[in-house]
C-alpha cells in the first residue's frame, strides 16, 4: 500500500526477492529511498510535488515495509549495501529506466552511496540525506557518538536479544525514534506514523532491520574500507543535506568529510532534526528540484 497521493503502487521481482514501492509522476527518473525505522511513505510532503517535474519512484528497502524480508546470512550479505543497491538498479531497470537520479534518507542515503560507487553509470546525480559516510562515523567513533547513536550498537548486537526486546512494544520504538531524533513533533502525520508501525510490528521486519545494522558494522565496512583505500569516489554530482538541528550537523563538518568521498559535493543544512523530508518538507523540496532540475 502507499499514502502518496497519486501514486500507484508497485511489486517488483529481483534478485530472489520482491521489492514494494510506488511509482508517480513523468518526466526524467528520480529514485527516492527511505531511512530507518520507516517506509517509502516517508516522502509524502514532497513526493507528489517532485511527481510534476520527475517520474517518482519511491521504494521499500528489502527487510522494510511492504518488501521481502529475506532470511539473513551469516555474512550479513543478505543485507549488504552492496545488495541492497543492487535491488534498486534491478527494480529501475524492470520500470524501464537504466539511468536515473537518486535521492536517499539514513539508510537510503547509505545504499545510495554504494550505488553510486557500484553503479556508476547508472546513478546520474545523487542526493544524500542527513548522514556521513558509514566508513567515517565508525573510523571516528567516540563517546558523544556512541551516546547520540546508541542503536548502532545495540541492533548489531547478536540475534534474538535486540529483536526480542524491540519486538514486546514496536510501537513504543518506533515513536521513541522519531522523537529521540527529530526535533519537530509536529512534523509526523498521524497516518505515516501509523504505517511505519503497521510494518514495524512484523517480527521479520524487526531481523531485518537488525540485519541491516549487523552489515554495517562487518561486511559494509569491508567493502567501504577496500574502495576508500582504493581511493575510489562518487562520481556523479552529489547533494548532501543535514538537519541544523541534528547530531550530524553539529558532530561533522559534513562538506569537508564528504569531499573525502565524492569529487563533485555541495549542500547545506535545513532547519530541524534527522528526518528532512517530513520536518522541513519546503526547504527539502527546494534543494531537490534545483539540484536535479
């Protein structure tokens, strides 16, 4: 199911998994990806707006919302970056696009990353929403990060503790999430808060997720450590914007680290917390049409 106004939604079949998400707009292709703990409902104060100038493609990353939630690995490869950009080149290739802008939030941005670094002739531009690189934020990790980013370490913690003790109140998680790291309350809708918890009371998307956090701290930094000392970059332009108010912002000059990173970067902050899209929906909106108009 989708919450954004005039867009149909979308099962698409790839690499052993199925992948949901839903699909608006015309115009030059624009891949939208959400972030933890939510679903590609997260976009809707700005997806139909983007649907006028662009073909929206707004998808579930596998293990969230209404996507496959596939068995992890003991490599976590099940839930690799690596995998996971794969997924969303497979899903756009099959709605007939094989090159394409995208813009990620959290997680998203994480696997947008490792698209543009994978697939580089396909990503034309990308955008990358509140995060420094994986790579960096571990490298760099200290006491005020471990504080802000607890969950790092909690959700790679080994199975079933975390999912066991998310899983007795999801709802409870959830909410506390979106207010530990938003600083509008006012910015979540009652109906998108109500479908981030519809898919987060499923035990499996629970593992998932957990999965996703257990790659990025083995398998993901594998390979984010082999290109980094490769020196291997984003191409492609890269947008990267950050809350004014969020841990990122204040913790990272977040230019300057992902210029270690990407030939090609510029952003700025927008007001509010982690979660862009939904706390500063206009000036979000503003910098995505002018950096991929």
């Amino acid at each position: 199911m989708t919450i954004l106004d005039g867009f149909v939604p979308f099962r698409q079949a790839i690499n052993g998994t199925t992948i949901s998400g839903a699909i608006g707009g015309s115009g030059p292709p624009l891949l939208l990806l959400h972030g933890y703990p939510q679903t590609h409902a997260m976009w809707y104060a700005i997806a139909p707006s983007l649907a006028t100038s662009f073909t929206v493609v707004a998808a579930d990353l596998r293990g969230y919302g209404d996507s496959d939630k596939p068995a992890d690995d003991a490599e976590h490869a099940t839930y690799s970056k690596r995998t996971m950009a794969a997924d969303m080149v497979g899903v756009m290739e099959q709605l007939g696009f094989t090159r394409f802008a995208v813009a990620g939030h959290d997680r998203g941005a994480r696997v947008t990353h490792r698209m543009c670094l994978d697939h580089p002739d396909r990503v034309t531009r990308a955008a990358v929403l509140d995060i420094a690189p994986t790579h960096h934020m571990y490298c760099t990790a200290d006491r005020a990060f471990a504080t802000a980013y607890y969950h790092w370490f909690f959700l790679i913690q080994p199975a079933p503790l975390p999912e066991r003790l998310i899983g007795t109140d999801p709802e409870f998680w959830v909410r506390s999430k979106l207010a530990h790291w938003g600083r509008t309350p006012t910015a979540f809708t009652d109906q998108a808060v109500a479908e981030y918890v519809r898919c987060f009371r499923d035990p499996a998307a629970i593992a998932a997720s957990c999965a996703d956090y257990r790659a990025a701290a083995s398998i993901d930094l594998t390979h984010d450590d082999e290109d980094f000392r490769a020196g291997r970059k984003v191409l492609c332009p890269l947008l990267v914007l950050w809350g004014s108010d969020g841990f990122v912002g204040k913790r990272y000059d977040v230019l300057q680290v992902w210029r270690e990173y990407a030939v090609d970067v510029q952003g700025h902050s927008v007001p509010g917390g982690h979660f862009l899209p939904e706390e500063a929906p206009a000036d979000t909106l503003a910098a995505l049409q002018q950096f991929f108009g």
